[in-house]
C-alpha cells in the first residue's frame, strides 16, 4: 500500500516503425522460453489499441508486457547514451576471432536481441558472444516469506522476472553499451577493470530512476528532501535482492541492512576500504556510492535557496509532511541534477583509455570531459566529484594534487610544426573524398552507413599511420604511447556533436589505437605459461580546427604496468576459475563472462 501509487509509470519513448517482437531499429525482443520449450505470442506495440492506452496494462502474468517492458526500458537507456555521447548508439561489432586473432572485417550488428524468459535461473546477463540480453525467472526463496520488515511482495515459490526490473534491464543495456565502445574492459588486467563494468551499468540503472517524476515526488516527500535516508531511489533490483533472500536490495548505494539485526545503516566512507575489497560487485559499489555522494553534494547545492526559504532561514524544516508546491520543486531540481550527472558520466566514457581502466581514470575523464563541454562550473559539480571520490580513497596515483587543473588530462603538446602536421593528416583525411570525417557526422544516412563509413576510415587511418614520416611525427604527439613502428590496429573511429548549455556545439572526433604483445607470465621460465600484454591510446581531436587535443592511453613500452599486471595474474583471487570462462574460449568467442559475474561473489571465490 505504501507504494501501491508509484508502482506504475509511463515511459516517453521517441517513436520509431516497429514489427512484432517487438522488433525496431536498435533492439530485437525474442521471447523463446528453452525451459517450456515455446515462443510466447509476440507484442504489436504499433497497435492502434494498444496504442490507445499507452501500451499495454503491468502485469507480472502476462508474457507480452515482459516484452513490452524490456524494450520500454532498453529504448530509455539506448537514448541516455545517445544524448550524452551526441552520436548513434552502436552495438560491438561481430568479431571472427581464431586463437585470439581476428580473422577478416568486423561484420556490422543491427540489433541487440533480448530474450525475456531466456533462462529458469536466478541470473540475468549480456552475452558478448550472442550480442544478446538473457533474462532469467525462477521461484522465489524459501526466507522470502519470513522477510522481516513484511514488504516482500513475495511468497515462497512464487516466480520472480529479472525483466520486469528497470534496474536489471537498464545494468545489462549499459553492459552492452559500453562493450560497444571498449570491448577491452572485460579483461582481466586490474582489480578495477571488471568492477568497472558492474559499477558502471549501476551507475546508469541507478539515476535513470529519476526520470520518472510520480516516484521521484514519492520519494522527495517520504525522505523530506534528505536523499541520503533509507529510499527507493538508491536501491538497485529490491525485488530481486528480496526474491533470493537478501534483506533489502540486490545492491545499495547509500547504505545497507545489517543481516544481522535487519536494520538499515548508512555506508561510512573509508579511504582505506577501496585496498581491500576486490569482488567486482562489492568493489564496483564504492565507485557507485563516490558517484552518488557527488550527486547528493550537488543535489542540496541545487535546493539550498528553497530550504532557506522553506525554513525562514533557520534551514531546519518543522514537522509534518512537505507542502506538495515544495516536494515539486525539489523533485525538479532532483531530476535535473541526476540527468546532469548521468550525462556526465556517459560523456566521460569517450575520455577513458581503451584499455586497463582504472577508478582514478574515471574520475578524470569525468573531470576532463565535463571541463570541455561546460568551461564555467558555477555550481561546482567538479568540486563535488573529486570530494566524493576522495573520501572513497579513489583518486589517480599519477597525479600531485586534487585539483581540476591537475585531474584534467593534458593536452596535447602544441607548436607551429606539430600543428602543420596533424592540419596535413586532416586534409590527406578531407581531400578530394567525399566520406572524409566531417561528412561522416553530418550525412551518414543510417546507423549501418555509419559503421561502414567509420570502418572505412579506420582501414585509410591505418594505412596512413603505417606510412612514415606522418606515423613517427604523430606518435611524438602521442607520447610513445603506441608504438606506430610495430603492428597495431586503429580499433574505432567515431564523431561526437554535443551541445552545451550555453548553446555552443563541440565537435569531437575519437580515434582509438590498440596493440599487444606476447609476454611470459612468469620471466624464469621461458617456455611457461603466457598472456597478451596491450598498449591503447583514445586520441580525441578537434573536428572544427582538426587540432588533437588529447592523447589518453596507456604506454605499450610501460615496464611498471607489465610488472603489476603479471603480478595480478598470478596471485589474483579468482584464480584458476578466471580461466575457465575468460581464457581461450573467452578469446574465441564462446565463453559467457557475465553469466558468471552476475552469478555472485560466492562462485568466484578461489
């Protein structure tokens, strides 16, 4: 009954032509149940009935609104992406892969298919090899039913849908999303890469609960603006924590219930914590609550006026339930602030490396991207993230301060000749061709033209950069990072347009360059076993002045970075089960990484 009013809401989709599935530009639903051994009758949302109603009517029993609620939700997502990163969405491209190595061209995938009912298993998870959602059901736990604060909405037994969470459905669309553009985050290279991933996806599930106005008044009013008490809205699948016999939910960034006692405290920082957490999840979720420390600082920045004069400036509100005109308000600024940083956080994806991300990174292509975009920060979001990060103890080792001038990213090394050089690149690129870079953005017809058009480019890049002087002159720009004398492949090519408050539009083109290496894992004995040591560097020009404003990578000649990624992989916790699903079948294509990640942390003990 508490929530009985927020328990439905309407999701506002952009229109686009869809077949029965249902089935559109971006994502395919394939409602085959393996476990039944059935298809389930398909959705026609372009029904002129169900049309009519806004879809059709929540109901848990009911096969096509699973459908219906998977595609509402991926859509919601795949737009976020898009509005931050100002271009298409593209999904990772197919890759033949033998014995590690691609073979031929990557092949272009349309659409990401999603499968509702694909397993009878308390899992659900992204399939890099089948470029597919796979959602599981499955009965509920036996402790459901003696849930001791009485809000389960579960008996023992009764089935549970992971797809009709928006908080699961939203973690796996980004897991997707973002194997799209760095599909070298799921490897095994640092204890923050996997975390990152998880972290990540929570990060977007987690602040797209604020784009639904009713349970974001809900919420505002029940905590009287102080989001940092016990709320929905920081909560990631409660159903499904509930449902599998945790207290609360799946995932908590604000704070957790004591298995014990049943009572819900708040999470303390501690600098110290990062060092010794290393399951993915639970490592993931101190990025997530830093993230959300920031929005919370930014949040009460945001409603400070209207508490002072809500209170008379005495900043204590008395009594009682908030004025409904004062709960409005806040939700407002409550929304606009987590739109904001959702962005920024999706935007800071182009300013990473490609390659052995770290938490430190993150915060710094956050700074680095948001700096770009918005040159005046008067409401101090910047300030608020490198406060939170610092209080979580994640900050780059590299780095002297925490200031913003000395997170942001360095630009590029500038000169009258360095400056030629990267002009003539542009126009070798722009000359007499007719699908040069800046055409690309602005006429590609189709999301398939797109991919064709940015292939192609990346195949000319290459050729070029092989091609001396130009490679050595841009690799002094790059600072040794890759080495363009040794073999290496232009990984992407991708236009950005986005759009700042102020109205300007900054023009973005990303290149990304990868290489690798055979290294031993252990150097005394030279016939042992080996792993692939990678170098990457994500160059981000300017597309108005083709200027190369950054070079954000990590150096293929880094001795340290070989030594503590050889360390790692020989003393990391997850040991020899790690190869099982990340080793050579991973490396050809067959394996399922996230299955097992979202399995949970007792299966990846040792």
């Amino acid at each position: 009954m508490e929530t009985a009013l927020v328990n439905e809401v309407v999701f506002k989709l952009r229109w686009e032509p869809l077949t029965e599935g249902p089935c559109g530009e971006y994502v395919e639903v394939v409602d085959y149940d393996p476990a039944s051994g059935c298809f389930y009758q398909p959705v026609q949302l372009d029904n002129a009935h169900v049309l009519a109603q806004d879809g059709l009517a929540p109901s848990e029993g009911n096969p096509q609104f699973h459908q219906q609620m998977v595609y509402a939700v991926a859509m919601t997502t795949i737009d976020n992406f898009e509005r931050a990163l100002g271009r298409p969405a593209m999904w990772a491209a197919h890759r033949e892969l033998r014995d590690g190595k691609p073979v031929g061209r990557d092949s272009y995938v349309p659409k990401l298919r999603i499968y509702p009912h694909a397993l009878r298993d308390a899992n659900a998870y992204y399939s890099p090899g089948k470029k597919a959602l796979l959602f599981g059901y499955f009965p509920a736990s036996e402790s459901t039913a003696k849930a001791p604060d009485g809000r389960s909405s579960h008996f023992a037994g009764g089935w549970v849908f992971t797809c009709l969470s928006h908080d699961v459905i939203a973690h796996e669309v980004s897991h997707a999303l973002l194997d799209g553009m760095h599909h070298r985050y799921v490897e095994r290279t640092h204890p923050d890469s996997l975390a990152f991933h998880e972290a990540f996806a929570d990060i977007v599930a987690l602040f797209q609960h604020f784009s639904f106005p009713d349970v974001l008044r809900h919420q505002i009013g029940k905590t009287r603006g102080d989001l940092m008490r016990q709320n929905m809205l920081g909560q990631l699948a409660q159903q499904f924590g509930r449902a599998i016999g945790q207290h609360g939910a799946l995932r908590d960034a604000i704070g957790a219930t004591d298995p014990k006692t049943q009572q819900w405290k708040p999470h303390v920082p501690d600098p110290e914590e990062l060092a010794s957490t290393h399951e993915p999840h639970d490592r993931g979720a101190i990025l997530v609550a830093a993230v959300f420390d920031a929005f919370q600082a930014i949040y009460r920045s945001r409603v400070g006026d209207l508490i002072r004069i809500a209170t008379s400036g005495t900043g204590v509100l008395p009594d009682g339930e908030l004025h409904p005109d004062l709960v409005n308000r806040l939700a407002s600024e409550a929304s606009k602030a987590a739109k904001h940083v959702l962005h920024m956080c999706i935007r800071a994806l182009d300013y990473c490396p490609p390659l052995d991300i770290t938490f430190g990174d993150y915060l710094r292509a956050i700074i680095t991207a948001d700096t770009d975009l918005v040159p005046d920060d008067d409401l101090g979001y910047r300030i608020a993230f490198i406060e939170a990060f610092r209080r979580r103890g994640i900050y780059p080792r590299s780095v002297r301060t925490l200031s913003i001038d000395s997170l942001r990213w360095p630009l590029a090394r500038r000169g009258d000749t360095e400056s030629s050089r990267i002009q003539r690149l542009a126009a070798i690129l722009e000359e007499k061709h007719d699908d040069g870079f800046r055409n690309l953005r602005d006429y590609a017809k189709s999301r398939s033209d797109y991919f064709k058009r940015s292939q192609d480019l990346a195949i000319r890049l290459h050729g070029m950069l092989e091609k001396q002087p130009l490679g050595e002159e841009l690799q002094a720009l790059m600072r040794g990072v890759v080495r363009l004398d040794q073999s290496f492949e232009v990984h992407s090519v991708r236009p950005a347009q986005r759009i700042g408050p102020d109205g300007e539009a900054v023009n973005h083109l990303i290149v990304i360059l990868t290489q690798q290496r055979e290294e031993l894992l252990d150097p005394k004995q030279p016939k042992g076993e080996t792993f692939k040591f990678r170098g990457g560097c994500t160059l981000i020009f300017n597309l108005d002045t083709f200027d190369l404003q950054y070079a954000i990578g990590k150096s293929y000649d880094d001795t340290e970075r070989l030594e503590a990624q050889r360390e790692y992989l020989r003393t990391g916790r997850l040991g020899d089960l790690w190869s099982t699903y990340f080793g050579k079948r991973y490396l050809d294509g067959h394996a399922e990484p996230f299955a097992l990640l979202h399995r949970g942390s007792e299966e990846l003990a040792p």
